[in-house]
C-alpha cells in the first residue's frame, strides 16, 4: 500500500508541498546508501497530537551522524529538528497522530565513494500509519522464523547507527521470511546469538523475568526498548540483558518484539513452535498495557515521555 499522502514534507527548513518533494537522481545516498534516518511515532491524546520520547529520538538520529562524515555537519541541533518536527505535525493536522520518518542524506554534488565533499540535507516527513505488524498482533501474536541472514557485524557497519544502507541486511531478511509464510524474522549476530528483528528489539520472558540482548551482540539500542524495560522495573519485574541463543526463544514462556513502528507486539511461534500458550502472555499483556497508556499520556509517571504538538 503507498504511504498516504500528507500536505508537506520539511527540506532543509522549508515546507514543500508532498508532490513537490525532490531529491536528485544523483545523490550519493541513492547510489550507496549513505545516509541516516529515525523512526518516530505521535499520538492522539486527551491533549491532542502528542510524539513519544521525541528528544531522545532527534538527539540519536545526530548520534548516528556522528559515525557517517559528513552528516554530521547537518546545522541543526537536536532541539531544532525536534521543534521542526513538531511544527510539520501541526501544519499536516496529523490530530489522531502519524508516523514520523527524519533523515539526513547526501546533496546532489560529487558521485563517488568518498562522501565528503558532498553537503548534508536534511529531509522531515509525516504520515498516517497503523501499526507496522497489523492491529490483531498486538493480542494474538506474530509467527516469526530465524534468518539464514546474520545481523551486520560490530566491524562491518556500525550497528549503533540507524544507517539507510544497514537495513538491505533487515529487508532480505523480512522477505526470506515473508516468502515462507512468517510475518518476521529473528536475526543471529555473527557469534550465534540472538540480535533482533529485521526491525525490532526482542524480549522473552522465563520464570517471570525478562531477558534481552545486550547491545554488544548487535541489537540498535532502541527507544522504545529502553522505555519498556523501565516499565517493567517500575512494575516491579526483574529485567536482564544476557546472551540469548535460539533455544531460548524455543523454550520461553513468553516473548515479544519492541520498536517504533511494531510498538509492542507478542511473539506466538518461532518456527511453528508456540510460545507459551501461542499467544499475548500474562506478563507481556501486562507490560504491553502500561506501555500503551504511556504513549497516549495516560500514566502521570511517564508524562516526561511526550510532547505535545499543541501547546
């Protein structure tokens, strides 16, 4: 389905009507690429349209700059794109919220691996998204398989980074597994152990606590996957990061994927084993619960975790 159309898209501090919105054929991001983006989310809330954990967002789409020269040159600061965010939220009307795709590419100039004489641009788009892996899978679960694709390595790109080029690693996973009938799938790091989805974080849950990756074994550290760990602390579950290997994921009780687009979304099978009961688990529903009152300004403690686009 085609991304519906919103009224603007920001470039380089200018509002461009959606139609209007061009990059040229040449760009070194098209060719290699080299560029960075972030995914974010806003919702509606009793106080109109609000954007969950925008700062932190802003602030590593620069950090993932840092590691691609010249990006980092981008003149603007966390706050500007933050702000600038928000005033395309407020332009588009996105009341009921939408998604939220920043990027920072190469300009039309030199072609060639060498990036730096290229300029930075930088690139804000909106638009009306559901959720990424369908409505029903945030009850009923998703099927996910493990990739014969391993996670892109510590020293082959930094995973750290929300680099456009790393995630041809994530598509040829998320097909391999669509074509044999899943609906993701879970990649191994170099080592054997588990990393993450093709864009997700992953969590399972044994005995009542909840483990993940650490980041060292290649997982993005996600927002949303730190924000659901302070969660589950403040509900008083214990949270580990440890190594995990597929038998892990065979023998939980209970285990779930995080991210931006997929928010918090169970895992029902791996490979056609169930995981549990084959659906949402006591712990994950109870996680899941607090963390959707969360992002629709519901829970006074995590009141700091959204800003609203009308006020």
């Amino acid at each position: 389905m085609p991304v519906p159309k919103a009224d603007k898209i920001w470039i380089d501090g200018e509002l461009v009507d959606w139609d209007d919105a061009r990059i040229h054929v040449l760009t070194p991001t098209l060719h290699y690429g080299y560029g960075v983006f972030e995914g974010i989310r806003c919702y509606g809330t009793d106080r109109g349209p609000a954007v969950f954990q925008l700062l932190p967002h802003a602030q590593r789409l620069l950090r993932s700059a840092r590691l691609y020269p010249p990006l980092d040159e981008a003149p603007y600061s966390a706050q500007g794109l933050a702000d600038a965010i928000v005033e395309l939220i407020r332009v588009n009307g996105h009341e009921a919220g939408c998604y939220i795709r920043p990027t920072i590419i190469l300009g039309y100039g030199e072609m060639g691996l060498n990036p730096l004489p290229s300029e930075p641009q930088v690139i804000i788009a909106t638009w009306e998204w559901g959720t990424y892996l369908g409505e029903e899978a945030l009850v009923s679960g998703v099927k996910v398989m493990f990739s014969s694709y391993r996670r892109i390595g510590k020293n082959t790109i930094p995973p750290a980074g929300k680099a456009n080029g790393q995630y041809l690693n994530s598509s040829l996973a998320k097909v391999e597994a669509i074509r044999a009938g899943y609906d993701e799938a879970i990649m191994l790091s170099e080592d054997g152990y588990v990393a993450e989805g093709t864009g997700e974080n992953i969590f399972i849950v044994r005995d009542g606590v909840i483990s993940t990756p650490p980041l060292s074994d290649g997982p993005l550290g996600g927002i949303t996957r730190s924000s659901v760990i302070q969660i589950a602390r403040d509900l008083g579950l214990e949270v580990v990061e440890e190594h995990l290997v597929r038998s892990d994921l065979y023998l939980c009780d209970e285990a779930f994927l995080t991210g931006t687009a997929a928010e918090l979304t169970p895992i029902a099978t791996v490979e056609g084993r169930k995981v549990g009961s084959g659906t949402r688990g006591p712990v994950t529903e109870k996680v899941q619960s607090t963390f959707m009152d969360a992002i629709r300004g519901k829970v006074d403690r995590y009141k700091d975790w959204l800003t609203y686009v009308n006020d």
